[in-house]
C-alpha cells in the first residue's frame, strides 16, 4: 500500500492509498471506524464472515475494531479512507446505531458523495476546501444512517455471489437475465428482486456502472480512442456510452481525459 496523502481534520483522519495489483492486506482491525471510498479499482474484502466486492463509486463502512482481509487482484486500486473518531459521534445515539454495522453504501447518491469528497480532495491546496471536505464526510455519514436498516442485517443468499462473479467477468458481453437465473437456479423476479435488494441497484444499471468504470480507468491510464473504449465495453457506440458516461460522472469522457493530462477540463 502507498499513501499517496493525507490530512488530519481533528476528528477525521483522511489518507488517499493506492494498491498495487495482487497485492493483499492480512486479517486486520482499525481501532477506530473507517470510511473507505473506491475512487479506481476494485477489491474484495471478507469481514466477518462476508464477502463483498468494492467498485468504483461504492463507500464502505468498517466498525471500529471490526477483523476484515483485502485482496488487489483486479488491477491499481486507489481509494479516499476517512478514520473517524468516536468522539464525533458518541452524542448521536442513531449514528453510532449505524456505525456498529458493517455497510457498503452502493448507491448513485452514495456514489455522488464519494465524488464530491474526491473533488474537495483534489483542491486540498486551498485552505477552503478544509470546509468542503468536512461537510462531504458528513453528508457520507448521514448516509450511513439513511441505509434501509433491512439490508445492513440480511447477509446475501450464496447464489447471489456467483451471480455477481460472472457479471463482474463478462461485463462488456450481453449476459441475460434467463441466463444468469439458469446459473443461480432461481426464477427471474426473484433473482431481480434479490440483485436490487443487496447490490443497491438492478442488474443493468450494475452491468452499466462496471462498463463506465471500466472506461474512466482506461481514459486515465491510456491513449485509445474513446469509440473503441465504448465499443470494447460493450455500448451500442460511443454517443451511448457518452451520455451515461456524463449522468454517471458529471462530465464527459473527453473532458475527464482532459482534466487528467492537466488540460482545462472544459467540456465543449
């Protein structure tokens, strides 16, 4: 693991890490609840008896004091991790309910957190952007409170992972509900309604979001022509993959390739 920065805010401790592919964090606990937000990348945690894996846009929450292993096997992995402490919230009787839980917050609204908090990030030479990133750790945790109280108790029926296997590997291939139902060896609506219930969102916008995180790796790490990047992902054409591309990410793919070369990020 590299820290690439940190920041100490009294109350949150905030270090942006980057993990190196195959790489692997043993069985351990932070003694102080964590916030990690997957900026690139992905990983697969086990905690306590569970399994989830991290995508792009999702937000975990970590316990104080809660055993979990990581494994890096997908590629670089960069993620935002916040440690808080408990005097921050050992007033709020229903925030300290939600943090003695395990979550992982995935989400368009959670999701849209975790950006805004990067983008604070990313200005961090600005003493200002202390504020923007405080209120952003807030709104974050205010989401923690707002997860259905439901889906932070159920744990996945086991069929589910093997749903989320395939899709993760054939992502950028047409993949059917009948299908994927076949190899879970559950009726379609049950595994739709299952699917939403634990991921947060239905299969194709889980498909969609996996194919667009696919694509703002490859417009920060290479030079391909963004119609091919659409194509190898698996959109109808780049236009498609443009506008989802903007509605996920607020901008779009030529301006966030822009904004990472250094260029003005204008998106005309």
């Amino acid at each position: 693991m590299q820290i690439r920065a940190s920041l100490n805010l009294g109350g949150f401790e905030l270090a942006e890490c980057l993990y190196r592919p195959g790489s692997r964090l043993p069985v351990h606990a932070h003694a102080r609840t964590v916030l990690c937000v997957a900026l690139q990348g992905q990983f697969r945690e086990h905690c306590e008896g569970r399994a989830v894996d991290v995508l792009p846009g999702d937000v975990l929450l970590r316990p104080a004091n809660c055993t979990h292993e990581n494994a890096f096997v997908h590629g670089p992995q960069r993620s935002l991790v916040v440690e808080l402490s408990a005097d921050e919230y050992a007033h709020d009787a229903e925030l300290t309910r939600a943090l003695s839980t395990p979550q992982l917050l995935r989400s368009r609204r959670a999701a849209a957190l975790g950006r805004g908090l990067a983008r604070a990030w990313s200005g961090l030479a600005n003493a200002a952007n202390r504020l923007d990133i405080e209120a952003a750790i807030l709104q974050l945790l205010a989401e923690c409170v707002r997860q259905p109280a439901r889906r932070r108790g159920s744990a996945p029926p086991a069929w589910l992972n093997t749903v989320v296997t395939r899709i993760r590997a054939e992502f950028h291939r047409e993949v059917s509900l009948a299908a994927l139902a076949d190899d879970a060896g559950v009726h379609r609506v049950h595994l739709a309604r299952t699917f939403r219930r634990h991921q947060g969102r239905t299969i194709g916008a889980y498909v969609r979001h996996l194919r667009l995180g696919w694509v703002e790796e490859q417009l920060l790490t290479t030079d391909r022509a963004i119609a091919d990047l659409a194509a190898a992902a698996g959109f109808a054409d780049q236009s498609h993959m443009a506008r989802w591309f903007r509605a996920e990410y607020g901008l779009s793919p030529s301006a966030l390739r822009r904004s990472a070369s250094g260029k003005t990020p204008s998106d005309g």
